[in-house]
C-alpha cells in the first residue's frame, strides 16, 4: 500500500502531466482515505478499492471550486476526478 505521501506525488504529477489547471492543492494532511470503498465511476466503475482522495481547486470566476482525484491505494493508480459537475475519467 503506498502512503499519503506517495499519493500526493502521485496527484502532483498527474495534475502537472496532464496540463490540468489548479489554483492551488490541498497539504498532505488533508488527503482522504476510505477502505473498501466502492469506485462510482470510470473503468472500474463498481469495484471496491482502498482509496486515497487528493483535494485540488480551481479557479472559477470569483470563486475556488474543490476538486478531487481518486488513487487507488494499492496500486498508486489514478482513478477519476470529482468535479462540482460530475466526474471526469482519468486518461492513460
């Protein structure tokens, strides 16, 4: 299992890989963790991973809107991404 640490350098990376525009990224302190938790979206939507929930914002308009990305806990691989509108799949 990888720690909180490696799942922020994991949501640092994918975050700075995919040109993915940020106001700013929540600290280490502030990832989530939810054990068997049921993957609502994407390619292994209905699956039950551990997984750790990276927290991010984006500037819309006036306001930050909170973000998150979903990280398999065993494996490190990103999974999806919470928006305020839905849910985005994680591209390869």
């Amino acid at each position: 299992m990888i720690t909180k640490e490696k799942a922020k350098e994991i949501g640092d990376k994918y975050l700075k890989e995919s040109n993915f525009e940020y106001e700013s990224i929540y600290p280490v302190d502030k990832i989530g963790y939810i054990e068997k938790d049921e993957i609502p979206f994407g390619k292994r939507k209905g699956e039950r991973a551990d997984v750790y929930h990276y927290h991010f914002t984006q500037l819309w308009g006036l306001d930050e809107r909170g973000f998150s990305l979903s990280i398999d806990a065993q494996t490190g691989e990103p999974l999806y991404i919470i928006t305020p509108h839905g849910y985005l799949d994680v591209e390869e």
